[in-house]
C-alpha cells in the first residue's frame, strides 16, 4: 500500500507498505482517502514528541472507506463512510468503564509504533473506535472532525458556559476549532491570538471569534483585560505550542478563571505565578485528546454546520506530498493551517491549493 513512512527524523519518504490485516472479529479494515497533519505529527517529525518516533506511519485524523469487516462487527459494511477515532483503549480499567476513555493507561493512539497509523493507506481500527461519516460531509470534512472533537473536549473540561468570555491563545487547527465550538456554545467575546494574521482571520471571518490580536502585543493581557471592562475573561484556552504564554494566561484570566492547557509537548516546567492562581481562586486544568460522547458531538457540530470544520483546511496534497505537507504543516507558510493528505486520485481529488 502507497505509504508516507517517517523513516528519520525530518524525512518522510515514500514507501510500498504490507497493509494491515484484521487481527480479532471485533475489527475492521479500513482504507484512508484523506488524513490531516496534526501538530503532534509535526512534533514527531522534528523528534520532539514524547511517544511519535520514527520509524513510523504516522496520521491519526483518517476519513476513509470501509474494506472489511471481522465476524462480530455489528454497525458496519464495506462501503461506508467513516473516521476513526485515534484511541485504542483496554474497555476494562475503571476509565475506560467510566466513559473517560481518553485516560485509559493502556491505550495505543493512531499514528504511533503500536497503532499504524493512516499516512498508510490502510490501517485497522476497533469497532468501537469506528464513527459512520454523514452522507452530505466530505472525507476532508472528515478529516477534520478528529481537532475539532479535540476541542469539544477542551470546552467541555473548561466547562464553558453560554455568555461566557473566552480567550484563544494560538489559533492554528485546534485553536480555531476551539473559537468555533465557543461560538457554538454561545461565548462572548471571544478574543483570538496568534502570531499569524491568516489565522486570525480564519477565526474571524468563519469560526465566530470577536475579537483578535495579532502578537507579539505589547501588553497581552493588558489587551484582553481591556476588551473585557477590566475583569479578564472567564477561560483562556491555552492552544499555542508556546509555554512563555502561560503567565500570560494566568494575568488574563478573571477570578476563579479558569485556564485550560491542551498543545504544549513538552516536559519542560511550565512557570506560573502562584499568588495570582491561589488569590484569584483560579482553576488550571489540563485536556487530552477525547471521549466517545466528544466524537458524537463533534460529528454533530460539523453535520449541522454550527462549526465551519473546513475554515482551518488550506491545503489538500496527495500522499505523494507527505514531505512538503509537513513542512508546510511546520512553517504555516504558503497561509498554511491545516494540510491534509489525501489518496483519492487526481480526478476525485477536492480541488484546493497546492
Ligand atoms: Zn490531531
Ligand atoms: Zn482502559
């Protein structure tokens, strides 16, 4: 199978792969037709990821076709359309039991050694990781549902209300999705930043977002505070792949705030100002990837048209592309949001840059 193999770090080469085969009767043999560039990727492609390392097939956001399925499948046919949640999970652990699958300790994620993931253009999946894809949404759409269920789950950790303010720290692929799922929910206002004005206007013109502020700013929280009569807003999702912005996030915040971490890959310490989190009561909480009831919201969301899914998809490149999507995905040049692979052919291809 066409494969984009991370063979090293910073090289993505292409290769003719074994597909996978269905190991257990509770799963299905799925083919990729279009697989998004997440940051995490970028991360392992630079070889900075805690646990993506080459040499791997990477891809976790697939939209795809069915091509088997095993004795005990019972929702689905060859045929359908589906994506694929990245988490294989146990089902067993007091998580998984919990509906909390996202913590389950033993679980694979897509796109790593112990999961190949959809840069191949087959990959295996659980029946219960297997969502349908709705008729009238487009694998790229698809595509897209896996950042903006990632985001339903930030929103819902921040247990972000109607009403409520909200400030986007980095507004790539997860922070757009996370303006347009504020929206949806009835934030207001929503203040965006980034360092990239086309990302700002993505927000903007399509995701629902107020407000944005081009950084660096000369006084971030300064200029929230501002928009929000002094009192800072209600949650800041910290979406930047940036740990510098996190006493930021703590300034901007009102009291009892809260302040939501999602992209930062790093081990490193993240420095916060203790008086201000212990005197303004604040709440810091972390996020993770997603649940089952995200997915089916998310699916939802994109269906209805509340949120935009194809507001943050710039670039559509064949698979044969792998490289210069990633590099693209890294730089953000070219207007570069999200990139997304694709292994339709040509003449079936979404007609979109690149
Ligand atoms: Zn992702
Ligand atoms: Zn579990």
């Amino acid at each position: 199978m066409r494969t984009a193999l991370l063979e090293s770090e910073g090289r993505l080469v292409l290769a003719d792969l074994e597909p996978p085969a269905i190991q257990s009767t509770d799963q299905l043999l799925i083919q990729v037709k279009t697989v998004g560039i997440c940051g995490s990727e970028v991360h392992a492609y630079r070889g900075t990821h805690p646990f993506r390392k080459a040499p791997t097939v990477l891809g976790h956001e697939a939209a795809g076709v069915v091509s088997a399925v095993g004795e005990a499948v019972t929702h689905f046919e060859p045929g359908d359309r589906v994506i694929v949640d990245p988490q294989w999970v146990c089902g067993e652990c007091a998580h998984c039991l919990a509906g909390d699958i996202n913590l389950c300790p033993s679980k694979r994620v897509l796109g790593t050694p112990a999961w190949p993931g959809a840069f191949g253009e087959y990959i295996v999946a659980p029946e219960e990781a297997v969502f349908l894809l709705p008729d009238h949404l487009s694998y790229v759409q698809g595509s897209l549902i896996e950042p903006l269920t990632v985001a339903v789950h930030i929103a819902r950790r921040a247990g972000l209300r109607s009403g409520e303010s909200v400030a986007v720290l980095g507004t790539g692929s997860i922070g757009g999705m996370v303006a347009g799922v504020s929206s949806a929910i009835g934030a207001d206002p929503i203040i965006v930043a980034d360092i990239r004005q086309h990302c700002l206007d993505a927000a903007r013109e399509r995701l629902g977002a107020t407000h944005d502020i081009l950084l660096p700013s000369k006084d971030l929280a300064e200029e929230v505070r501002a928009l929000t009569h002094g009192e800072g807003v209600d949650v800041v999702f910290l979406t930047a792949d940036d740990a510098s912005l996190a006493s930021t996030a703590v300034e901007m915040a009102k009291r009892r705030g809260r302040i939501t971490v999602v992209a930062l890959m790093t081990a490193e310490p993240m420095q916060l100002p203790a008086y201000s989190i212990l005197s303004r009561e604040l709440h810091v909480i972390g996020s993770t990837m997603c649940n089952n009831e995200d997915v089916r919201e998310a699916i939802d969301l994109a269906r209805s048209g509340q949120v935009d899914v194809e507001a943050i998809a710039t670039h559509v490149l064949p698979i044969e592309q792998a490289q210069r999507g990633i590099e693209l995905a890294r730089t953000k040049d070219d207007n570069a949001i999200k990139v997304i692979l694709s292994f339709e052919e040509a003449s079936a291809r979404p007609r979109m840059g690149g």
